[in-house]
C-alpha cells in the first residue's frame, strides 16, 4: 500500500511535471519568441566560457545518454544481449563518473564565473540564479548517486526500481510503490529532476530545444521574400488571440 | 541567367571630412538602446588605423568570410558546417568587448548631488555595462584622424599586408604621414557569409531588394554570425542576446527615402540604387582562384539593366518595372559599371560586398602644384598618381586584394575629369587627348562629372519604393514609432510590454502586470 505522499510524489507530481513541461514549453514557444535564447554571455568573457563552456555541455551530453540508456532499456533486453550485471555495472560507473565529473566541473567553472567577473555577474537575473541553483543540486545529487551510493557503497540496482518506476509514468501505468523504497538520495535526485524540468520552459533551458541540426543539411545563403512583412505594416501580433 | 535585384550603395571617400555624423544619426536611429551601447552600425575609421573592432581586417586572426577549400569549392572561413556546430559552446572567433571598447557613460549626477566642499565636482566615467567605475583606453573612433599612429597604425593589418607583399611600409613621420576616413556599413554582400554562419537561419537575404536582415523571432543567440562576417558588422545584444545589424534602413527604403546614413551625410558623398545581378553567377564569381579576379569576376556578375535581353530575364524573373526603370537611372550603376570608378572593399573575403567606394585622390593636386608645376594639368598628373601621399598599393590592399592596377586606373580617370573640367570652366579648349588617354569620352567624363560634382537628392538616390498597391499602408510609418524600445527595432522585433501586439519576453515582464494577449482569452470573441 502507497501512503498519500508517495502517491503525490512518484505519481502526480510526475505527470504534473509533463503537463508543465510540455505544456509551459508550446506557451513560451508560441507566446515568446523574443525571449527564447541562449542569451550568450561571451561577448563579456571569452577565456573560461571556452573552458566551462563545452565542457559542461558535452559531459552534460553523456549523462543525458546514459539517463536514456539506464531508464528506457528494460534490464532484461540488456541481458537477452549477453550483457551481465557486473558488467553493465562497472560500464556506467565509470562512464557515469568520467561523464559526471566533466559536467560538474564545467559546471563549476561557468558558475565561477558568473559570480567573479563584474559583466557576467550583472548579466544574471534571478531567474539565471535558480536554474543555476537546482540545475547544479540535480547533477551534483546525480554525481553523489554514482559515485557513492553505486560505487563506494558496493552498488544499488536502480534498474529494477526507479527505471521500471519511470517507464511506468510515461506507459500510464504509474506505480509509486517502485521507487518509494530506494535510497533517499536517488530519490531527491528525482526530485530535483522534477523541480527542473519544471523550470525548464520558463528559463533559459529553452535554449537546448533549438539544437541547430538543421543546419548540416541546410544550404548556405538563406533567402526569404519580403513579402507580407513590410516594416511599415503593423507587426503581426505574436500572442494568442490574432485579430 | 537568373536576375535579381539588390540595392547598393556607394561612397565617394574624396569627400568624406571625418564628421562622424552619419555614425551619430545611424545611432540615434537604430542602436540607442540597452545591450547595444558598444554599437555603431555605421562607423567612420581613419585609415590607416587598426579599425573597429581593433583589426577587424585580420582573417588570420578572425576567420571571417570565406575561404577556398582544398577541393577548389567555397567554405567558410571558420571551418567545416562540423567543426561549427561543435564550437557553438564557446565560439573560438568570437571578439571579446574590449576588441570593440568598453562603453561608458558619466556619473553627472555628482555634479548636482555632490556635498558642498573644497573641489568642483566632476563627472568621472562609469562603464556602461557594469555600472563600476571605469578609466576609458579605447573607444569606438580613438584613432580619429591618426590619433596615436605611431604606436598603432603599423598594426593595421592594410598595411601590415602591404609590407608582406611588397616589403614596404606605410610612412608614419609627420610631414609624410597620409589618412583618409573610411566610413563603414553592412555590404549587404551577394555572398554573405554572416548568413551561411547562422545556424538558426535567422538570417536572410530579402529576395526583393538584397538586404540582409536578423529576424529577431527566430535569432537563438548562437552568435556564429557575429566571427562569420569578415566586416564585424553584426553584433551581439548582450542584454536581448541577440544578434543585430545594419538594416540599410529598409523601412526608409520601402517608401522610397535613403537611408539615414546617407540622409544625413553633410559631404553628400553617399549615392543609393539598385543593380541587377545574375543569382546564378554569384557562387562561381565568389570562387575563382586568384584574389586579384574577384573584382573583375563581382563586375561580371552585375547585369546590364539597358540589355533588352536583361530587361525581358528579369520582367520574367518578377522584378517590378519601377524597379527595372530605377535599375536604369541608377547611380551605383554608373559609378561602378560605366564609370568604373567604384571600387569594393575587400573583395577577397569572397562575399562580393555591395557598398562600394571611390577611393580618394585630393592630396595629389596639392602636392604637384608645391612642386611648381601645374597640379591640375593632365600630364603631370598622371604622373603624380604613384608618388601618391596615399600610396596606391594600400589603396590596393583595401579595395583590389593588393592589384594596384585598377586603383591606377580609376585614380587616373577621376585626375583626367578634374583636368578636363579645368579647361571647361577656364574656357579652354578641352585637350581631347586626355578622356581618350582613360578610354573615356568627353560627354562620359562631364556626365560623370555631373554625378560627382552637382549631382542632386534625387540624382543620388534612386530608390524605386516597395509598392504602390500599399501605398496606404505604407503612410502609417509616419504616424508610428517602432523603434522606441529595448531590443525592438525594426528587425522584426516589435515592441515589447504594454504596446498591445501581444508579445512581451520573461525577462522584462514587469511586477503586477499582465500583457495584453499572453494567455488564450476563453471568453467569446467580440
Ligand atoms: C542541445 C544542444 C545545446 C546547445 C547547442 C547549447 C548551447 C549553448 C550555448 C551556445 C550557450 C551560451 C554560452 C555563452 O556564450 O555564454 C549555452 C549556455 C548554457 N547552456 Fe546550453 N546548449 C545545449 C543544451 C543544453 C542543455 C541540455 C542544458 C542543461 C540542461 C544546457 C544548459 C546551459 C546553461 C546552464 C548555460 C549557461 C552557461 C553560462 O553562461 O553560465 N544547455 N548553451
Ligand atoms: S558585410 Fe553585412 S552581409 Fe556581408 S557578411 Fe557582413 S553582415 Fe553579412
Ligand atoms: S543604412 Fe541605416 S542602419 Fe545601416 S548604417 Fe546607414 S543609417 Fe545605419
């Protein structure tokens, strides 16, 4: 039996998140054109953004593939492949840790520098200041995870818990009894996971949606027809109610 | 044959006295605004000089432009589509702030505020980005008129090119010292390579008229634009975090008024028309193999709008008959194409630039006639032109890749105009030998005299407008302002908050208030 607060934890707060993930990202899509960017800092700092920068993101990169890895294939595809628990074990421990680390110190690094150099630091809005917030706590929960809980403390198989906990939410089938027995750690981690993809539409975050791969296949000169938008007409109106 | 129409611009630097105020009205118009204080969509440089941003003309350095790949076919400068995207984390060409200058303002309010003491108050400089006090060392025109040229100058990477090919050095001792003033805007290039960077394809160039704009909608702030223009004429809004731009002014130019810029220009050395050009000659013109062809191969490019045959391609390509017309009346068109006197600014970063330029000849009558001889006849002239105080070879650097054949060329037939509309205005028989001696003939030299010299507005600028069938719509841009908020002129970015076309951005969304259209209304519409 799921006590109450399990149930708002692991199951509403869960599919509150989706609706407001999705749901805040088509609003400030539609509604907030202007607004969606990476609002590049580098113009005031070059030097540790090329440091932090892709450090950050491309360790980001990894973790994100190994959270796609660990909690969408089913343990059982992975065995019927031949791959054994220990096996699969030590491989994301150490991808985990190497992934996890350049992240958290790219990370370390940008937030450094947001705090140290005057025109970056003016250059960040409280909005800026708690997606940093729960951004960071998320990975640096996610780096406690891997390396304590699973490494140093001999290993926890989330695979059988916190993955099939989550399959379940997005295949409807929402169990919170899956995930409400395992370590406290991961499940903050989850928590914080939450907390950010709440916040994602409405921060910068939106910024990973626009992923140029288009661009590879693009051809280079872009021409487009003046057409209706003739400075002097009044501009189209961007909101929801078009007149 | 696939023609299309571009609106140009070109500049007679004999003309230009340095008055920056071209840069000021252009600022005031477009670029007064939070984020864009280090922003001046037009500046005007001395030559020689490290520029704005400081070596701007370094492509070793910036990677600006394009290139010509091992395989003979045109690639940016900056690398691979690849290697670009995997530097979109932290871009590797990208100008710091200090490579353009630290804005500033001055803390006025010490002079009022300030407690009664023993010392005048003064209003000491604060950076304009950070708020802090600050001690200015460079600004956006600190080397106006070869201020500080013996320190800088020879790093100004004209001359350092002129040096490495001919192993000469520019002179810097006062009495041989020479500048000239280079006002700069956007190319509004045939290949801009500011476009071919952005990885969003927020940017463009309007099939209409050629201008290339930034759609603030679709900009994602991934600043690839910015390195990629070999020019520095895009630049990064650190507050909106999007890229801005040089606009040519298009909402003036839809409605027929030039840009303001050129408006305002007090030497009246800015003319504004259309070419023609051939769309599907643009990639192979851009890349033949030697940088000395590519002024020659941008001149094949243009189209002959008197060309009945022209005329009937681009009729059927769509382009309106006022446009075909003005194409005809152009003035551009007469400078580069007829007169030949145009010039392109740095054709070899390949992305045929469309604001061209006269170059200067003045000093050279002042310093034939100190000689003793007569600084306006033809002969001694011509002779003068490569004892020129501006030495043709930086000339050269800036406008031909370093030819200093064509430079020759159009210097000699600016000297030949001058000598022969001597004669007329002494009364004397014109020497018939001198407009033969430029492969001109004597009514070619006074209409480009006329140009030159008297031409009026309307003479200058021949800009067909947008439409009439939108003539009413077009008035309403005198009884509105589009430009009177952060982050929103023109480029497509209207207004923010509290203007009622339903658009605000997060980050400005004030306390207490709920902008009009941000939620759906579920009521009925009325
Ligand atoms: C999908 C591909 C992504 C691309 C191409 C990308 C690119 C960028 C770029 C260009 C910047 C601006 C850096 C600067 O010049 O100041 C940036 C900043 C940032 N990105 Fe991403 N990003 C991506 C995904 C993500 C994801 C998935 C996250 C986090 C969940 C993320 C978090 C951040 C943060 C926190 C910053 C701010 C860094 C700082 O300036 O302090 N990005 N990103
Ligand atoms: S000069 Fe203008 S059109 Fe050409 S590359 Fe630069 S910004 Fe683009
Ligand atoms: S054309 Fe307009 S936007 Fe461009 S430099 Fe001139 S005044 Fe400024």
């Amino acid at each position: 039996m799921t006590s109450p607060i399990d149930l708002l934890l692991w199951t509403v707060l869960p599919y509150l998140t989706i609706v407001v993930f999705v749901g805040g990202t088509v609003w400030r899509f539609k509604y907030d054109q202007f607004g969606w960017t990476t609002r590049s800092s580098q113009l005031h700092e070059s030097r540790l953004l090329r440091i932090g920068g892709p450090l950050f993101h491309l360790g980001l990169f990894m973790v994100i593939g190994g959270h796609v890895a660990g909690l969408l294939i089913p343990k059982s595809l992975t065995e019927w492949l031949g791959i054994h628990n220990e096996l699969y074990h030590l491989v994301s421990l150490v991808a985990g840790t190497i992934a996890g680390l350049a992240t958290v110190v790219g990370l370390a690094v940008l937030v450094y520098r947001r705090w140290s150099v005057p025109a970056v630091r003016k250059a960040t809005s409280n909005n800026d200041k708690l997606t940093y917030t729960v951004l960071g706590a998320t990975i640096l929960l996610g780096m406690f995870v891997t390396v304590v809980v699973n490494g140093v403390q001999g290993g926890y198989d989330y695979r059988v818990s916190i993955a099939p906990w989550f399959r379940g939410i997005l295949m409807l089938q929402p169990d919170s009894s899956l995930i409400a027995d395992a370590p406290l750690m991961y499940r903050a981690h989850a928590l914080f996971g939450m907390a950010l993809f709440l916040l994602w539409p409405f921060s910068r975050l939106v910024h990973a949606f626009s992923a140029p791969v288009r661009y590879l296949i693009r051809p280079y000169v872009v021409y487009r027809s003046r057409g209706e938008t003739l400075a002097t007409r009044s501009a189209a109106r961007r909101g929801w109610d078009q007149p | 044959m696939r023609p299309m129409a571009q609106l140009a611009m070109v500049m007679n630097l004999d003309k230009c006295i340095g008055c920056h105020t071209c840069s000021v009205t252009c600022k005031q118009t477009w670029t007064n605004r939070g984020g864009v204080e280090y922003v001046w969509f037009n500046n005007v440089e001395t030559k020689p000089g490290q520029g704005y941003p400081r070596r701007y003309e370094d492509q070793e350095q910036w990677h600006g432009g394009w290139k010509l790949g091992r395989n003979g076919r045109l690639q940016l400068a900056a690398g691979s589509r690849i290697k670009r995207m995997l530097s979109l984390f932290a871009n590797p060409n990208l100008p710091a702030i200090e490579d353009y200058y630290e804005p500033w303002t001055y803390d006025y309010r010490n002079l009022t505020d300030a407690p009664l003491g023993d010392d005048t108050p003064t209003a000491r400089p604060v950076s304009a980005v950070t708020g802090a006090p600050t001690s200015v060392r460079w600004g956006p025109n600190w080397e106006d008129s070869l201020g500080g040229a013996p320190e800088h100058a020879a790093t100004d990477p004209v001359a350092e090119g002129m040096r490495a090919r001919l192993g000469k050095s520019i002179q810097l001792e006062y009495e041989q010292a020479f500048m000239f003033y280079l006002p700069r805007i956007c190319e509004h290039c045939l290949n801009p390579s500011c476009v071919a960077s952005c990885p969003s394809g927020a940017m463009y160039k309007r099939a209409e008229d050629g201008i290339v704009l930034v759609d603030q909608d679709r900009c994602r702030g991934w600043r690839m634009c910015v390195s990629g223009c070999p020019y520095k004429k895009v630049y990064f809004n650190h507050k909106t975090g999007k890229a801005e731009k040089c606009t040519f002014c298009y909402p003036r130019l839809e409605i027929g008024q030039p840009t303001i810029c050129a408006e305002t220009c007090v030497g009246r050395l800015r003319y504004i028309g259309v070419m023609l050009y051939d769309a599907d000659a643009v990639g192979r013109a851009a890349s033949v193999k030697d940088d000395k062809k590519l002024y020659p191969a941008q001149m094949e490019v243009f189209l002959d709008p008197h060309d009945p045959e022209v005329v009937t391609a681009a009729r059927r390509a769509g382009i309106p008959h006022d446009w075909i017309t003005a194409a005809q009346r152009s003035p551009v068109y007469s400078l580069i194409a007829e007169h030949r006197v145009a010039l392109p600014l740095h054709p070899e970063y390949r992305t045929m630039p469309m604001v061209w330029y006269i170059p200067p000849l003045s000093p050279v009558v002042e310093a034939v006639s100190s000689t003793g001889f007569d600084g306006e006849r033809a002969g001694n002239l011509f002779g003068a032109i490569d004892a020129l105080r501006i030495p043709v070879d930086y000339l050269a650097g800036l406008f031909t890749a370093g030819d200093p054949d064509p430079v020759r060329d159009v210097l000699r037939r600016l000297a030949a105009m001058r000598s022969h509309m001597r004669s007329i205005n002494l009364g004397e028989p014109p020497d018939r030998y001198v407009p033969k001696s430029v492969g001109m003939t004597a009514e070619q030299i006074e209409s480009m005299y006329r140009l030159l010299a008297v031409a009026k507005y309307a003479d200058r600028y021949v800009i067909p407008t947008a439409g009439i069938s939108r003539a009413h719509e077009l008035e309403s841009i005198g009884t509105t302002c589009s430009l009177d908020t952060d982050g929103g002129p023109g480029m497509g970015g209207a207004s923010t908050n509290g203007h009622g076309n339903g658009q605000t951005d997060l980050f400005t969304w004030r306390d207490g208030e709920r902008p009009e259209g941000m939620f759906p209304s579920l009521g009925r519409k009325r």
